[in-house]
C-alpha cells in the first residue's frame, strides 16, 4: 500500500440519537462495516444526491483539523453552524507521514473562503498578501473556474491532503481534465485526495478508487458500473433516443 496520510476511518459506537446525522445510511453503513480502508492516493465517494456524501467528506475533515467550511488548516470562519457532531465518532487511522499541506474544498461554500482570504488580505500584516499564493487576483474578481483552478494551480503545493467536495461543479469539461492533471502532479508529489463527485469524467481518474454509498453498502465499485458512468454513457452515445424516452410519454397539459 501506498504511504498515505488516512489509512483508515471507523466509528466509535455510536449515540444513541435520533436524526441527523446519525439516522443517515452512510453512517450505519460505515458502522456495520467496521470502517473504511483508503489504498490508492484518490479516493471518490460516488452516490445520489442525499445520500452523506458531503456529511462524511466534512466528518472526516473535521477529525483531520479543517474548518467545516473549507480552506486550510489555518482557516478559521464560520458564516453558518451546520456541521454534523460526526467528526467526534470517527477514528482516523494516519500513517506517519509528515503531511506538509492540505486543504478542504466545498463546491457549496467556496464563496465564504474567497470572502475570508480577501478579509485577511485587508488586515494589517508584515508578510505578502494571502492572496499572493492563490495566483495574485482576488478569487472574487475571477469566474467560479477560474478561481478554483487558479487556487489547486497555485496554492495546492504538493505532499498533501485535498479533501474536496463536487469539485467538477465550476468546471467545464475542458478544465476538468486539466484538473485530472493537477491532481496527477500533486499524487506524484505524494498527496492524497478524498473527493466526493457526480462526475464519470473525474471518477475515471487512473488507479483511483471509487466507494458508492447506497442506501445498503459502502462499496468499491469501478467507475464504470456506477449509475453516473452509466447512464451519461447511454446519453452520449444515443442522446436521441433517451430524450425520446424521458419527453415521449408526458401527457399534454
Ligand atoms: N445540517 C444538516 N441538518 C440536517 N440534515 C442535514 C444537514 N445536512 C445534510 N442533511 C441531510 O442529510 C442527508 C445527506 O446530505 P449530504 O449533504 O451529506 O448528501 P450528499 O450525498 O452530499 O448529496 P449531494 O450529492 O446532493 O451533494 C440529506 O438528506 C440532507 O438533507
Ligand atoms: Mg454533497
């Protein structure tokens, strides 16, 4: 096995609560299973929408020391209390690698950190501006893309932990092939990333392994036999007639 810096997460028995999160699939399922085994430096949680996704990423952050709401390890700003308490259940095996850099990455609220790195940058300091090591412009000031990729381009430096969530959200096809590349820099500069994605573009990343999360099972699966892989295949490949089947048989209003 690769010399990753999370090897492992299971949960410590578990309270005995209702709602949210702890009546959530994903965590029984992760409970019943005894835990979770990383092997390759890219990690995808695939899943429907609702499934936990997003709640397990941000757990597993959490218990890795980032902000709920993103940014790097340094990053302290909350505009909302939301987070889950399931960070305080989850064990995190580590190696012993020294994990130089790191940064947790929500599509949802990438807004918040590009407000926090701009307030930074109007406070009084002795070093260079923050933004400095995002590519000089204001996240702000750039397109949804542009800021995300100008952030992995100049600010992700390599012997790393990217804990990212929908990244494919700002990004074109193009760009997030470019995305692939950078993440395929960084692994060879021994970082390791956990993302959550929709994406079958991104999900077919090299070696990469892909766990879905189902109403039943934490699985590994291969790319391909996920429903996204699926049924954006049979899209592609014959558009025509699955919008004959979607539209076809509406009734008329
Ligand atoms: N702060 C919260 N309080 C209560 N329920 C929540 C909270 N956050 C999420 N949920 C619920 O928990 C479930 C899992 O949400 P989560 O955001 O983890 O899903 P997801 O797999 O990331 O979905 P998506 O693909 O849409 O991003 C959803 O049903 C959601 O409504
Ligand atoms: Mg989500």
């Amino acid at each position: 096995m690769k010399d990753l810096f999370i090897k492992q997460i299971r949960l410590d028995p578990l309270p005995i609560e209702k709602g949210y999160p702890w009546e959530l699939p994903v965590v029984k399922n992760l409970a019943k299973a005894g835990g979770l085994e990383f092997h390759s430096p890219v990690t995808f949680f695939v899943g429907e929408n609702g499934i936990g996704k997003s709640t397990l990423i941000e757990a597993i952050a959490l218990a890795m020391g980032f902000n709920p709401e993103g940014g790097s390890k340094s990053f302290r700003f909350s505009t909302e209390d939301s987070h889950s308490q399931l960070s305080e259940h989850l064990l995190v095996t580590r190696s012993l690698k020294r994990q130089r850099d790191g940064f947790f990455l929500r599509a949802e609220s990438f807004y918040n950190v590009a407000s926090y790195i701009d307030e930074l940058d109007r406070q009084p300091a002795l070093g260079p501006p923050i933004i400095n090591s995002y590519g000089g412009i204001s996240l702000h000031k750039q397109s949804h893309g542009e800021s995300f990729l100008a952030l992995v381009e100049n600010r992700f430096g390599g012997n790393g932990l990217y804990i990212l969530d929908e990244p494919e959200a700002a990004l074109s096809p193009a760009r997030l092939m470019r995305l692939m590349v950078l993440i395929r820099d960084l692994v060879q500069k021994g970082s390791q990333f956990i993302i959550s994605t929709h994406s079958p573009i991104l999900m077919s990343y090299p070696d990469a392994e892909v766990y879905q999360l189902t109403e039943t099972a934490i699985e590994p699966v291969s790319y391909r036999n996920t429903e996204h892989f699926r049924l954006t295949q049979q899209f592609v490949n014959d558009t025509e007639r699955m919008l004959k089947y979607l539209f076809d048989d509406t009734p008329n209003e």
